[in-house]
C-alpha cells in the first residue's frame, strides 16, 4: 500500500538545488534500498518525509494514519541514560499515555471527584479511552518487547543496564534503531543503519530487516546488504529518481543495460539530427542562391520536423574519480609479524593487564590481498599501529621488507590535516609541486574550488577520496586500509576494487564490507582471542567454513 507521495518536489540549499520535479511513491509493505552517489540527496529525502526538511514546491503527502520511524546517521544520546531506558524513552506515545493514566488515577483518588458524580463519569471515560489507546499500541507487551528487539539485534540482557556512551558507534547506531522499532511504525527511514557494524551485527541486522512487518527504506552503501533484504532498490542521480525491481545485484546488471541502451538511443538520434540539419542547410542554401522557394520551403519544413522531434536527454554523466594505484615489485616478504603479543595496563596501578593480541604471526608475501576480520575492540586497529610502529609490541618483532614503501588509509582521516586545503594536505604530505597536486585532486573529481578551501569543508566520502590520493602520490607498494570503503558511494568502492587489478605490491585491509572482501582478497585471517585464524578465499569462503553466516535456507 501507498505510504508517501512526494509530487514534483523541489528542495535547494542555499542557491544550490538538490533536486527538483521529483515524484515518488513509498510503500509500508517492502524494504527499499535508495542509492545513488554521495549528495546527491538521499538523505535529504528521508528528512522531507519526516518534516524536517520542507520542500519549496512540489507536495509531499502521508497516508492517513501512518506512523513512521527514523534512524539518521549519525545517533546522539544524552550521558548516563543505558540500553533498555534509551530504547523505553523511544515508544514515546506510550509513555505519554502512561503519564495520562497516572494523572487519572491521582484524579480518581481525589474526594472532589469521586463525591462528584459528572465528574467521576467524566475521568472514568478518560480513563477507558486511555487504556484503549495504550492496548492499541502495544502497551501490556511493552517491556518484553523491548527485550526482544534488543536481543534480535544482537544485545544480551547484561548489556541492557550499560551506559549507551559506552558502547561501539555499530552498536549506538542499534540502540537507535531499536528505540524507533519498539513502537511498531508502518515505514521506517534509515540512513546507513550498517555503518561502523562488525560482521556479526550485519548479520543481525540483515535479519532483523528481513524479518520487519512493515516497510523500510534503507540507504546504504552495503551491497551484500542490499542483495540480502531489498524487494526493490530505488535509484537517485542526477535529480532523477528511477525504480529497479529486485536487489542489488539485478539492478547492477539492469542498470547497466539501461545505460548502455540509453546511449545508444541517444548518439543515434544525434547522428539522424546532424544529417537532418546538414539536408536543410543545403537546401536553404541552393534556395538563396538559385531563388528557389521550393528548395527554401524543403530546408524550413526540415527544421520543423526537427524542432518536434521528442529529444532523448543527454545520458547523465557523474562525477567519479579516476583511480590507478601502481607500486612497484618490492620485497617477497612484504611484512613478517612473530610472536606478536601486546597488553595494556587494566588498572592505574599497573597491578593488572589486559591482553589484546597473544602471541600471534602473520606473514604477507608479494602481490597478496589479505582481509583482516573481527569483532569490534577484537584488537585489529592495535596490530595495525604495532605494525606502522606507532606503539611497541609487548613481545614479538614485526619485520617490513627492505624495499617496502608502506601507505596508511586511516578509517577517521587521521592521516589529513583539516585545517590545511586539499592542495596543500597533497603537496606537504606527498611532497609534489602544486601543478601535480592540482591534476591529481581533478583526477579524484575534486573542483578547482575545492581545492583552495580546507579539508573541514569536505564530506565523509570527499575526505576518503583526498586519503586514496594521497596514497596514490606515495608510491607505496604495500597498502594497510582501514575501513576504506565506509564512506565511499558504491561506484566509488567499486573504482577503488578495480584499481587493486593493477597494483603490484601488497594490501593488508580492515574492513566489514563483505562485497569488497568477496572481490579483493585472496585471503582472509580472523582475528579472535588475541589470535589470528586464517581462510582461503574471500568473505564467502570464509563465512562458509568458519560458520558464520547463515545457510541460502534461512536467508
């Protein structure tokens, strides 16, 4: 059924129009994936749902009676509040009701009121129109249901009483879907629910989504995500909105055929137009030059058939960085950890530690890709700065190959200075001459005024592009990434899948982005308890011999 209607809308930030004549109808009986290149406005839309953004024209029209829900990126909560009290404060038309029923109940205990016939009928006829309301929306099976969700979501019932400050942002951002499914809504609206979930959270997700009576429309870059839970994926670019029946994947290989019809379409009729407009020009010229009418009349009537002919649009060309990572040949040992234990102290006394990694090894050769995989805190980002050398090992040795030039794409940007320009994070950290830094910042689809402003101006996805730049002038021949495709757009992660075609060194890579592991790595070593298991294969082979992801059966 027909959720929202969003007639010829148009929404603009500042003097810049993010889209405008858009129509589209939402459905609260399917999960919709909505994609499409960074800013191009996916998240603006949800907000128009919602009310929080209102469009300067164009109507955006609810079923009545519909309850919505929304999850946006990034999740805040106040201090000191734990799970099970962040999600109860989320069901806020029951505890509204609740509260109107504790002023009944002191109204009724009240000897103004009980003495006072009318006004007895009067708040009993409150109360019972109360205690429909909360039976209608789930009141009695509130407490349970909040356990449930919880649980469904991955939590245990020792995490319900902790500080929501101190949990993963995967988490956080759990807690905050759990707190807009407790009540139950008829469409929910979530904004990259996946982001910063280890493997096993997505798997939780993904059932909790496939298993919603309700509708969901799911941004996200995740493409295993979107191939498992999407009826349909809805595609923003451009300002143009376009529906694809099925997951990810069907709409990849439609997509495609689409574009390439779509330009096939268009250069035709640009080459019948050109030969039209030729035909007439002579004509009108043989008429001027032998004062012939007919000719004149033949050349004009031309034209004419040429202005009414139904134009086919330009195909729609993005913006997308042009990425070539080459390295060079480099050591056969790229990387050798042995022995390799790190502890932290677990009291200020020192009097106790905590082990974080125990002993373990790992050896990257040549031309290998290795995916490294694990809990949140399971202590990969650990091995990573034992490895770059930002902290000392408590036991082991890690050695780099003579010839390695290793290149460090940090998850939170760490590697670029905010406060200095794009061109200058380029020509300070890579040591290239402003012309170099320039052509290159083109190359990653960055504008000639984007360079000049600072990297705080950039988007999450705009500063993951500047960091594989830098990577790229580094010359480096082995790469350690961490999460490198958390905000990229999906034809940016799938430019960056392609580029590792031609690199020649090595990649050690972090990440939960199960499409990108299926498509890059030959190998994956898990990380638990402190040591390192290891798979052939990419994410599909290992989910399949370590357990982990559930049978074709259950999906």
């Amino acid at each position: 059924m027909i959720a929202v209607t969003l007639d010829r809308i148009k929404i603009s930030y500042a003097q810049a129009t993010v889209f405008e004549g858009l129509s589209w109808e939402a459905h609260d009986d399917r999960v919709v994936g909505l994609v499409g290149p960074n800013g191009c406005g996916k998240s603006t839309m949800l907000k128009a749902i919602i009310g929080e953004i209102r469009p300067s024209e164009g109507v955006i029209s609810e079923r009545s009676g519909l309850t919505v829900g929304y999850l946006p990126q990034a999740v805040e909560f106040p201090e000191g509040v734990t799970v099970i009290e962040t999600v109860r404060s989320g069901a806020r038309a029951l505890l509204d009701i609740e509260a109107g029923l504790a002023r009944v109940e002191a109204r009724l205990s009240d000897p103004q009121v009980y003495e006072d016939d009318d006004m007895l009928a009067e708040v009993l006829h409150e109360q019972e129109e109360l205690l429909v309301a909360y039976d209608r929306l789930g009141g009695p099976g509130l407490e349970s249901r909040i356990r449930s969700i919880l649980h469904a979501l991955g939590f245990r019932s020792r995490d319900f009483d902790r500080s929501v400050n101190v949990l993963s942002g995967g988490q956080k951002k759990m807690v905050g879907l759990a707190a807009q499914a407790v009540n139950r809504p008829d469409l929910l609206l979530l904004d990259e629910p996946d982001n910063h979930l280890d493997l096993t959270g997505k798997m939780y997700l993904e059932k909790f989504l496939r298993d919603y009576e309700g509708g969901v429309i799911l941004v996200s870059h995740d493409r295993y995500l979107l191939d498992l839970v999407v009826d349909e994926i809805t595609e923003l670019e451009g300002g143009v909105i376009t529906r694809f029946p099925g997951n990810y994947s069907e709409y990849a290989v439609e997509k495609e055929h689409q574009r390439a019809l779509h330009e096939k379409h268009y250069a035709d009729q640009q080459k019948e137009i050109h030969r039209l407009e030729q035909s007439a020009k002579r004509l009108l010229t043989w008429g001027a030059v032998f004062d012939n009418e007919k000719f004149i009349k033949r050349g004009q009537n031309i034209l004419k058939r040429i202005e009414r002919m139904e134009k086919i649009d330009r195909p729609h060309q993005q913006r997308e960085m042009k990425l070539s990572i080459s390295g060079f040949r480099g050591s056969t040992k790229v990387m050798e950890a042995s022995g390799l234990s790190k502890a932290y102290p677990a009291r200020e006394d020192g009097s106790e530690t905590k082990t974080v990694l125990d002993g373990l090894d790992l050896l990257v050769r040549h031309g290998e890709r290795v995916g490294l995989v694990g809990a949140n805190g399971s202590g990969k980002s650990v091995l990573f700065r034992l490895i770059r050398g930002q902290e000392s090992p408590t036991r082991g040795d890690v050695i780099l190959g003579p010839s390695v030039v290793t290149g460090y794409y940090a998850q939170e940007h760490e590697t670029l200075d905010l406060d200095r320009s794009l061109i200058d994070n380029l020509r300070h950290a890579a040591g290239v001459s402003e012309t170099r830094a320039m052509q290159t910042l083109l190359q990653f689809a960055f504008t000639y005024d984007q360079a000049r402003r600072p990297v705080s101006d950039l988007s999450g996805g705009e500063r993951s592009r500047l960091q594989l730049a830098l990577i790229v002038l580094s010359g480096a021949n082995f790469l350690m990434l961490d999460e490198p495709t958390n905000n990229l757009d999906i034809r940016s992660a799938e430019i960056l899948e392609d580029a590792f075609d031609e690199l020649e060194g090595a990649v050690l890579v972090i990440s939960h982005d199960r499409y990108f592991l299926d498509r890059v790595v030959d190998r994956i070593v898990e990380l638990v308890d402190g040591q390192l298991v290891e798979y052939a294969g990419g994410y599909s082979e290992y989910a399949r011999k370590s357990g982990l992801h559930p049978d074709e059966g259950e999906r």
